[in-house]
C-alpha cells in the first residue's frame, strides 16, 4: 500500500522538484498526484513500498533541514547587505501603491462599521 511521503500543496516548484531528484536519485520508488483541477485533492509524493519510508522519512528530513539553514543563511545575506525589504523600503519604492492600499483599507473600514455608527440616526 502507498504512503504519503511529501505534501506538495503549497511547497515551491524548486522544492518539489529536489525532493524528486533526490528520490529518484537514492532509488526509492514514488509516484506524484496533483491537487486536481479545483486543487481540493492532495497533491503528494507518494512511496510505492512501505518499507521504504523511514528511509526516505529521515532522507527528507536531513535535506529539508540543510535547506532552512540555506534560506536562513542567504535572508541574513541580504538584510546584512539591506537588499531586504520591508515596510518602509516598499514605501519609498512605491508610494502610490502604498496610499492606495491604506485608503482602500479605510474604506472598508468605514463601510463595515458606518451602518453600526450611524444606527440610532
């Protein structure tokens, strides 16, 4: 019977497609489903073979891990050299986009809560 080894429904491409390199690199027999046309189902890797998963658990443990390290290692990268962006950065580079988002926000702020604020008039 098959196992889910590796739940792809919101894991980026690149991911995906080193966990399937590294599967079939170290012989473990898998098949992949897809979310489905309404992406209701699950998309996954699945094992054929049930022996096998404590191999490809810990094999996809240890590679997940070396990734975080990576990723953590390359966003401290780039605050150290402040190409990461925040909330003011995205001010300075796109003001209009900015007041525009804060003045749609306003807006449904006042249309949720102007029916109770004007009640009793």
């Amino acid at each position: 019977m098959a196992v889910i080894i590796f739940k792809l429904n919101g894991v980026p491409d690149e991911e995906a497609d080193e966990v399937r390199a590294l599967l079939t690199e170290k012989g473990f027999e898998f098949y992949e489903t897809s979310a489905g046309r309404w992406g209701i189902s699950v998309a996954a890797l699945w094992l054929k073979n049930n022996a096998d998963q404590p191999a490809a658990r810990a094999l996809i443990e240890t590679f997940q891990q070396h990734r975080q390290t990576q990723i953590k290692a390359e966003h401290e990268q780039l605050r150290e050299q402040g190409k990461l962006e925040n909330a003011l950065s995205r001010l300075l580079h796109n003001p209009l986009q900015v007041i525009f988002y804060i003045l749609f926000i306003l807006l449904i702020i006042y249309l949720s809560l102007s029916p109770f604020v004007f009640i009793g008039k």
